[in-house]
C-alpha cells in the first residue's frame, strides 16, 4: 500500500495526529505483517489493538480450543465458544470487527519446518509476538527469530508478576542477546498461569505494552530494544534491565554477529 484513502485518514487521525508517527507511520503499520503466536489472555488483546491499528496482514497461531477458566481474560471469546479453535474464534471476532484485514490462522503447535513455511508467505518480515505461556514454547519462538533475522516482542505473565522486551535480530539491536541469554535452557521451568494463577487487568496491561511496542518499531520510533521490563501488578511497579549477549547461549551464539557487535554476559 501506498497511499490512504479517504477513510483510512478518518480512522487513523488520531494516531496519525501524532507528530512522530503521521501518515508514513501509519502507511508503515499497514504494510507491516505480524505473526502471534499464542492467542490466550495476551495474544487476545495483542492482536485486538494490531487490528484496531490498521494491521492488514496478521498470522495467528495456537492449536487450543477456549475452556471456560479462559473467560475472565481473553476477551474475544465467549462461553457459546467452548471447545471450538482459539484461533478460529479470535479470527471471525476480529474479521467481523475489521473486515479490511487479511486473518490467517494455524491451529496447530509451532514447530521450526512449518514456521519457515509461513514466514516464506510474506514479501516483507514480519514482527513475531510471543503470547505463549510456557518456557519451552518461548525457547522455540526465540531461536526461530534469531535463526531467521526476525524482530521478537516477548510477554509473559504469572501471577502477579510480568515482563516483556523487543529484539530486533535483524540489525545491530541484537547484541542485546536472546530469550535464551536470559533463561538458558538449564533454567528450572517456572510456573505458568495455569499453576500459579492470573489476574486478568494485569495480563491486560503485559498485553497493550507488547502491542505498544511492537507498533512503535513498526513506525521506527522505538528506543528500548534489549531491555527487559518487569511489572509487579501487585504493588504497581515498573523495573528494567538491559539484556547483552551470553558468549555461551545456545542459540544466538551459532550465527554471527556484525563487527561492531560486542559479545558480553547477561546484566541484572
């Protein structure tokens, strides 16, 4: 797309009212294809405010069907929805809302073969959103980003306590390491919402700011790639960290840097 029509500048006037996003931020957001992968209480709101944005091009992944303990937080489906795909729900909900938007779906888990196959789909990279909730699954996400050059926005939640970053292994952002730099594959597995409980406002909360930050890159005006944000919902409370590469991580180790990045350990 190269221009807007008549409506999309009614639509989009608010974003496009600010000063550095505009007409050529929002071009950018309509050009820009995303993957979600995980459409339970953060890939729910995740992929309501893409769509909302004027994303044309969404991919969603997720081989569950709803329960009725998801109710409370992903706020596409209903309790007539129990037992069908996520993935399916979550796209007729969105399709009916935004009509000029392209919704593909996969309801299946992500594994390393298809995912190349899908990312084969798009003439432009898209910008991957992890919204899964578990560790191993975000340990898949992170090595098919790195393995394939692709910016990851990452969100988790467990209880009360969440956190996101933004990498972008595409350019020199990515001496700030990967998942795996943080949480080495060794790690001990913490527990997920389904163990530990969640609240659903603060799943909410993890979820608008991994939508924030995916659309500030998109319209190149996104400053914090390699800093990891933790929430604490119950306290109201913010704290960061810059991530850098772990010379020993697994993953990101196996394909080489730039010149001018460095190789340094993770800091706290």
């Amino acid at each position: 797309m190269n221009s807007l029509s008549g409506l999309d500048y009614i639509q989009y006037s608010r974003t496009m009212l600010l000063s550095d996003i505009g007409e050529a931020g929002q071009l950018a957001i309509m050009n820009s294809p995303v993957v979600i992968i995980g459409v339970g209480g953060l890939g729910n709101v995740v992929a309501h405010y893409l769509a909302a944005a004027g994303v044309l091009q969404i991919l969603l992944i997720d081989h569950d069907v709803v329960e009725l303990s998801n109710l409370p937080r992903q706020l596409l489906f209903r309790a007539s929805d129990i037992g069908k795909a996520k993935v399916n729900i979550a796209k007729s909900a969105l399709s009916d809302a935004y009509p000029q938007i392209n919704i593909d779906v996969l309801a299946q888990p992500i594994t390393s073969a298809h995912f190349k196959q899908l990312v084969k789909r798009f003439t432009v990279k898209p910008v991957v959103f992890d919204c899964t909730d578990n560790v191993s699954a975000r340990q898949l996400i992170n090595q098919l980003c790195v393995q394939h050059q692709l910016t990851l926005v990452s969100g988790a939640i467990s209880a009360y306590q969440g956190q996101l970053f933004c990498i972008d292994f595409s350019s020199p952002h990515s001496h700030s390491g990967c998942y795996c730099c943080l949480y080495p594959l060794d790690t001990p597995i913490m527990q997920n919402c389904t163990q530990a409980g969640v609240f659903g406002p603060a799943v909410g909360i993890i979820a608008s700011m991994q939508a924030l930050v995916g659309l500030q890159h998109i319209c190149n005006t996104f400053t914090q790639y390699g800093v990891l944000h933790r929430f604490n919902a119950q306290v109201l409370r913010w704290q960061y960290a810059n991530m850098n590469q772990d010379p020993q991580c697994e993953v990101c180790h196996q394909y080489p840097l730039t010149d001018h990045q460095e190789r340094s350990n993770v800091t706290n």
